[in-house]
C-alpha cells in the first residue's frame, strides 16, 4: 500500500507503530510525504497512476 502527501501526523505516527508490526507486513505498506516516489513503480505500472501522481494515465476529473 502506498499512501502519497499523506500529513506529517500519518507519517510519524507510522514511524511509531511500524516497529510493533511483524517485519513482513510493515514492508508491505509505505507512508509518503512526498507526490511520488520511485519505489513505488517498482510495484506499479505508470500507465496505472494519473499524471498528477506522476504516472501516465490521465488525470480523472469527474467522478460520477
């Protein structure tokens, strides 16, 4: 799981609970200040991820 701009509380309340979590599964979930992050397309194609986030899939404007 990968969570982008998430809020510095997220991020350091991550940073807190991660080392109570078994090693497996803290790997599996990923907590980001930033847009975007080049771990990430290791896991994800661009064509998946809109432009904003820095993919190649365009930016979806409506939702309904």
């Amino acid at each position: 799981m990968y969570t982008l701009n998430c809020p510095s509380t997220i991020y350091w309340g991550w940073k807190l609970v991660k080392p109570l979590m078994e090693e497996t599964t803290a790997a599996k979930i990923s907590f980001i200040k930033d847009s975007t992050t080049e771990d990430m397309w290791k896991h994800i194609d661009k064509s998946q991820v809109e432009k904003k986030f820095g993919g190649t899939a365009a930016n979806v404007e409506t939702y309904w």
